[in-house]
C-alpha cells in the first residue's frame, strides 16, 4: 500500500495511526500542502479532490480519511478499530465525526489560509479564530466523553478505535496553536493513554521522514 501523506496533515495522521494499530506496512508518498504540491496537475491525477491523504492498495485508490479507516477495518478486521455491537459501532462513528466534520474544517489550512489571504485577518486574529473553534469542539468532545458510560480506558471502551484515530490528531492542532487544554480532563485522558501506544507515538508529526 501507498500512503499519500502530509507530516501536518491530521487526516493523514488518523490514517497512519489507523495502519499503525493494524500493523499494516505501507509506502509514504509526501505531498506539501504548505508548497501546493497537492494543487499540482501530477497529483490531481491521483485524487481529483486534491485533498490528503490518499491510499493506494493495488488498482484500489482511495481518499478520504474515515472512509479509508473503514476500508481498513473491512479488508484487515483485527486488531478492530469498530466495535462489535450496532451501537457501539455507531457512537465510534459519532465521536469520529464530531472531530472530522465539526472541529477540523473550521481549522484546516485551507481555512486558515483564506483568513489570512482572502479576508486580510492578521495571525493573532487567525489564531483567536483557530483557540475558539477548538474550545467549542472540544468541549462537545469532553461532555460526549464524560456522560457516556462508553468511555473507559479510551474513547470507547478499553482499547483503541476509529475515535481515537481522530481524537489524538485534534489535539495535537490544538496544542500547535497553544490553545488552553485544561477544561478537557477527559479528552486530555484519553489522549495520554494514546499516546503511551507504539502506533500513535509513531504516527506523530515530529516522527515523520518531512517533518520540518
């Protein structure tokens, strides 16, 4: 397999940790969404969303990243990042998205960049924007966490799924841009338990052949 991946990018770091829990092996092609490489015609050609991370099995391409996730779990079920029962699988889902389609896109690089270049926002006003959209996602995260008695050891449950593949990248983006992590007890939880495992430690930003 091909990993289309970006050091910073949080989609492909999800997928990364999702190989890793796997312990699928898997090639990195690095693309530089800081640089444009993903606007390029050569990549174009390969996901015509330009958008990371992008994973090629065999003639099998595919982006999105909880839609590759899920094509994982399919294809290599165990370890398994869903779990076994209708409801649980459906509160994985949720907390997945909860990240991947409430918090991440108000905070993605294309956003920020259309601050900064399209509405002339100055770096603390972009900042000010990135610390109040991760305060509101996360705490609908923390309250999802604490009110549920899904929760255990991680977001569900006592080993790790498809919502902490989302969960771990969300904050490290929040700790990028220093935003206070402190009224989160639970998510901050969750995420050191995550980060005691091989597989995310390994997926990590600074763990990367770009890293810059």
């Amino acid at each position: 397999m091909k990993l289309h991946t970006y050091f910073r990018s949080s989609a492909a770091f999800r997928v990364r940790i999702a190989l890793n829990l796997k312990q699928l092996a898997y090639e990195p092609a690095f693309v530089h969404l800081a640089k444009g490489a993903h606007r390029q015609p050569a990549f174009a050609s390969v996901n015509p969303q330009a958008l990371l991370p992008v994973l090629e099995d065999g003639s099998t391409v595919l982006n999105q990243s909880l839609a590759i996730i899920e094509y994982l779990e399919e294809k290599h079920p165990e370890p398994s990042l869903l779990p076994g029962d209708a409801a649980s699988r459906a509160r994985v889902r949720s907390l997945s998205l909860l990240v991947a389609c409430e918090i991440h896109p108000l905070n993605n690089l294309r956003t920020l960049t259309y601050l900064r270049k399209g509405l002339g926002q100055t770096e603390e006003q972009v900042a000010t924007w990135y610390r109040h959209w991760i305060a509101d996602g996360l705490a609908k995260l923390e309250r999802e966490l604490t009110a549920d008695k899904g929760t255990g050891k991680f977001s569900h449950g006592n080993s790790a799924t498809m919502a902490d593949c989302c969960l771990v990248p969300q904050v490290f983006n929040a700790k990028r841009y220093d935003s206070d992590l402190s009224p989160y007890p639970a998510v901050m939880r969750v995420f050191d338990a995550c980060m005691k495992l091989e597989a995310f430690d390994r997926a990590q930003p600074s763990k990367q052949p770009d890293a810059e």
